[in-house]
C-alpha cells in the first residue's frame, strides 16, 4: 500500500535533538519547589502532553514521599498548576535554543515535496509552544500541512489515537494503511497502533536515546552501538513497525514501501 501521508513527533523527532528542551524545563520546575526530578524519570512518560506530563511525574511514589519529607502534605491539584505553569514559563522561555532540525530531515523534506506525500504532526506541546518553534522550523524549511495537539483533541492526547486521526482527517487521508506515524517515543508508537497506521521508530536523538548530540559524539564506538541497541530493543519490545537509525534513512525506506509490486504471474 503506497504511503500518502507522514505524521511526525516534534522534539526528539524532527528537532531538538535529544528532545532536552523538555527535559530541562521538568527538571528546573521541580527543583524550584526543592523537589528533585532524574532524566530517568521524566522520560518513561514522554510524548503525553506536558500538563498530563506534570500529572505523571507528581505522582510517582519517589516524588511523592519527597514532597511529603519537605512539606508535610502529598501534592495538591493547585501544586500541580503551578509547577505546570513554572515549566511552561521555562520551556517557552528556551524552546528557541532547541528548535534546530535534526540531521538528516532537509532531505526528507525535499523527498516528501518531490513526490507529493503529505506530513502533519501530533506533538505534546501546546499552541504556545508551537508558536515558538514551527517558524524557526519553517525558516528551515520544515512546514508541516497541520499541527495538532491534545486542545483540538479536547484534552485527549498520545498514545491515544485522536489526535493523529484528526491530523489525518485534516490532510484527506482516510485509510490508515497509507500513514506512517514516525516518532522517537514509545508513546508515539502506541499512537500510531491505537490509529491502526504503521509506525517508525527514530534511534538516534530520540527521546528513548536521551543524549544530546554533543554527548552522543562524545561516546566511544561501542558505547553508540550498546545504546542504539537497546533503544532497539525498546522499539522492538512496543511493536514498532520500522526502526531507523536516524532520519537520513527515511527516504529510502519510503521508497522501499512504495516500490511498484510487479506481478510474475
């Protein structure tokens, strides 16, 4: 079946190598109510929306005993809102620092306009933050046909399947078997399952990866090749379709995908 449409992930995906802008202003929120967050932490929930984000991290046991030990009380809704505030006003502040491309996407633009496929995205930002990053990334060239997040979806965001249907809804594609959701999540991955469309795992960079590029290229040849495995594994392990090793091998493989069948019959 011949792809029509690619839905992609922002941070770790398309930009922001290492998806750090996020992870950067998690760590800065907490630690402003004297509450220590690890990257770890953080991680295992990424590509939910930011505010359902902030949810998931508070109520984990090790923060929450924290949070008891130095205010004597679990954490209320209103502590919530006002972390979420603090990372927002900390993330909008430094999306900018965090908007270049990744490696490997100026040719997959070029592909997807050479052969007129289609490509929106699905992202846990908010419009806010949206309108930060989208015009650093057109200047770039990067100029996704729709961005939808979990407002439009009211409220419901990844791994459910709303947000990437609605994506597709509004590019006209109807069959989910010509969609590729490409994303750097497990989240993203249980995305694109729950909207029955087949789904690509990006290693390097990715938010699974948790290295900054300049930490990457730091590393020796076999702690990459131990890394990139088990960012691998972990793929593997959520059933994702296709797993690439950076975006500069996606032109191939949607060449591969929509290679002509030849009947030898």
């Amino acid at each position: 079946m011949t792809i029509k449409a690619l839905i992609f992930d922002w941070a770790g995906t398309t930009v922001d190598y290492g998806s750090r802008a996020p992870i950067v202003a998690f760590q800065q929120a907490f630690a402003n109510v004297g509450v220590e967050i690890s990257e770890a932490e953080i991680r295992q929930d990424m590509g939910l929306d930011k505010y359902t984000h902030i949810h998931k991290i508070i109520n984990l046991p090790l923060v929450q005993n924290n949070w008891q030990a130095r205010f004597q009380v679990l954490p209320s809704h209103d502590d919530c809102e006002r972390i979420y505030q603090d990372f927002k006003t900390i993330l909008l502040a430094s999306l900018t620092d965090f908007a270049t491309l990744k490696p490997g996407m100026p040719a997959v633009i070029d592909y997807l306009d050479q052969h007129q496929i289609a490509y929106g995205t699905t992202t846990g930002y908010d419009a806010e933050m949206l309108a930060i990053v989208a015009p650093i990334a057109a200047k770039q060239g990067y100029r996704p046909s729709v961005n939808i997040t979990s407002a439009q979806t009211n409220g419901i965001g990844r791994p459910a399947p709303a947000m990437l249907e609605l994506a597709c809804d509004q590019l006209a594609v109807t069959d989910p078997a010509t969609v590729l959701k490409i994303g750097d999540s497990i989240n993203d991955i249980l995305e694109g399952q729950n909207a029955n469309v087949r789904t690509v795992g990006i290693v390097d960079g990715s938010n699974l990866m948790g290295s900054s590029q300049a930490e990457f290229e730091a590393l020796t040849f076999a702690e990459q090749t131990a890394r990139r495995a088990k960012v691998t594994a972990d793929y593997q392990a959520a059933g994702a379709d296709y797993i690439l090793q950076s975006m500069v091998d996606l032109p191939s493989l949607l060449t591969t995908i929509n290679q002509p069948v030849i009947d030898t019959h």
